[in-house]
RNA sequence: ACUUUUAUUGAUA
C-alpha cells in the first residue's frame, strides 16, 4: 500500500485526479486494499483542485468500504471547504465528524481559526481558541501565526506584535482576549516565532508603511540564526520597493543569491513591479532577462 | 523502541 500510496500523492500533487482514481481502481484490482491513507491522499488532492463534492463523496466510498474517515480526512475537507467559502457545508461536516464521534484535532482548530480569521472575525478567532484550550489543546506556532495574520490583516498589528512578544519571552502563547487573562501560559507549548511569524508581522507593518520596524525585525530573525527563506526576504524587499528603497531592496536580491537562498519569480516580480511603478521601465527589462539568465522562467 | 505515504500558517498579482 505504501507504495502505491506513494505514487497516489504524486499525481494528487500534480492534480492528476482522474490517474488517481484509476490508480486506486488498480489497487483494488491487484488485491491491494486502499487504506485510510489513500483515500486522505485522493481526497487532498480533489480539494486542491476545487473538486469538494467529489471530495464529499469519497466520504461514503470509505465508509462502504469499511474505513472510517479520520481526523485528517474530515479536517482536509473542512478546509477545502472554508478555502472555498463554503461556510455552511463546513458546519455540517464539522457536525457530521463530531457525531460520529471522531475529535478535532489542533490543525481542525487552526482550519476553522484561519476560516474565521478570513472573514474579519476576529473575535469569534479569540472564542475558538478558548474552545481549543477546553479541549484540552494547545495553540501551536501555526495557531499564533493564524492569529497574527488574522491582526494584522485587520488593522491590529500592535496586537499581533504583542502576541509575537510574548511567544518570544515565555515560548508559549498566551492568546487571550486582550485583557490580560493569563491563560495556561504555564503549559509546555513549544511555541517560539518561526520565519512565518516574522514574515507576517514584517508584512503587516510594511503595509502600515512601518518599514523601519520592519527592517528592525529582519535583523533580529537573522540574529537569532533563523533560516531566512526566499519569501521572508521577498516581504522586506516588497515593503522597501514601496517605499521607494530600490537600492537596499536589490542590495537584498544579491544578498540572497551568496546566502544560497535564491530568489524565485516572485521575488523578481515584486522587485519589476516596483521599477515599473517608478517608471523605470528599462531597468524592469533588464531584470526580466537577468532572471531567465538565472534560470527562472517568467510567468 | 525506531523507520516509508495523507490535512492547517507568511510575500508579488
């Protein structure tokens, strides 16, 4: 199975959905039972492409083979659905994996957080994690990023900065309602900023035009010997081109080329739209072809 | 005991 299962996630990854489905008619055919795994697989990759109700439909398929859908498999749709805005068939499938007994884990939570967090309600973010510690569960790193973009993207950035600073000093999170409840800071999350957390909050404030802040907290993720990957540096050189840095953005573009971090087309993208939004056009050609020397395809 | 395959977070548009 494992095998087999190891090719299924291949062609999820490329959207091959139809081959996956033969794949795993095949499996059936050569005596080889699909398990749990294989139908998560197919299921992911269908959510990927948009493909929900089919996706809902494997639910049955599983059940009529006598596995039962886990965590993974109700969480992986239930994000399929949040992603697609599909709100009300999030709750029923929320429902339906609580009736048949079968528990939340934190990623469902951090699903639904984000989900919220999406749709400018933060507060309601504020009520899951509460529901999330009743569980017995703890925010994780990705639970505090979701929050801090969930701020950010809502004009709080102060109180997403208060959240990266107290994941700083205590390693955990405390997520409460601003008020100061300390809730479980005491637990053992390990929960320290990552490069998501500084790229969000960089990103936050460079769109606040809080560069110098920004650049602040640049310099203190490479201090803390943090792997600045290419979109941590794509953030900063975004927030300086639109500030009209052009000079230190590219300054960056070469430092991430001798760091062995290359820049990808994105960054290239960000770094020709702020020549071209300066009018500077011919300098935007001259990096389009530079990046192709490099060889990376423009899109 | 360990080990292979599946879900959630960040940039440009």
């Amino acid at each position: 199975v494992v095998s087999y299962n190891i090719i299924l996630g291949g062609l999820a990854k490329l959207g091959r959905i139809t081959e996956a489905r033969k794949l795993l008619e095949e499996m059936v055919e050569a005596n080889i039972e699909p398990d749990l795994v294989s139908y998560n697989i197919l299921i992911h990759g269908m959510c990927r492409e948009g493909m929900l109700s089919d996706a809902r439909r494997i639910l049955n398929t599983m059940r009529a083979s006598g596995i039962e859908p886990d965590t993974v498999t109700y969480s992986t749709i239930l994000d399929g659905y949040c992603k697609g805005g599909k709100v009300v068939q999030a709750r029923q499938l929320l429902g339906e994996m609580l009736r048949r007994g079968c528990f939340p884990n934190a990623v469902t939570f951090n699903i639904l957080i984000q989900s919220v967090c999406k749709e400018g309600r933060i507060s309601e973010a504020y009520k899951l994690l509460q529901k999330m510690r009743e569980r017995g569960l703890c925010p994780d790193t990705i639970t505090c990023n979701i929050m801090i973009q969930g701020l950010c993207k809502n004009g709080r950035v102060d109180n997403a900065i208060q959240i990266m600073d107290s994941m700083c000093l205590q390693g955990s999170a405390t997520i409460g309602e601003d008020e100061g409840s300390m809730t479980n800071a005491s637990l053992s999350d390990r929960c320290f900023p990552d490069v998501v957390t500084y790229s969000t909050v960089m990103d936050g404030l460079c769109k606040e035009g809080r560069l110098d802040e920004a650049k602040g907290l640049f310099v203190e993720m490479l201090e803390k010997g943090l792997e600045v990957d290419e979109i941590a540096y794509s953030t900063i050189i975004d927030g300086l081109c639109k500030q009209g840095e052009l000079n230190v953005a590219f300054k960056l573009l070469n430092e991430m080329q001798t760091r062995g971090c290359p820049p990808t087309k994105g960054t290239y993208n960000i770094l020709m739209q702020g020549l071209c939004s300066k009018g500077k056009i011919d300098r935007a050609y001259k990096l389009l072809e530079y990046m192709q020397k490099k060889g990376c395809a423009p899109d």
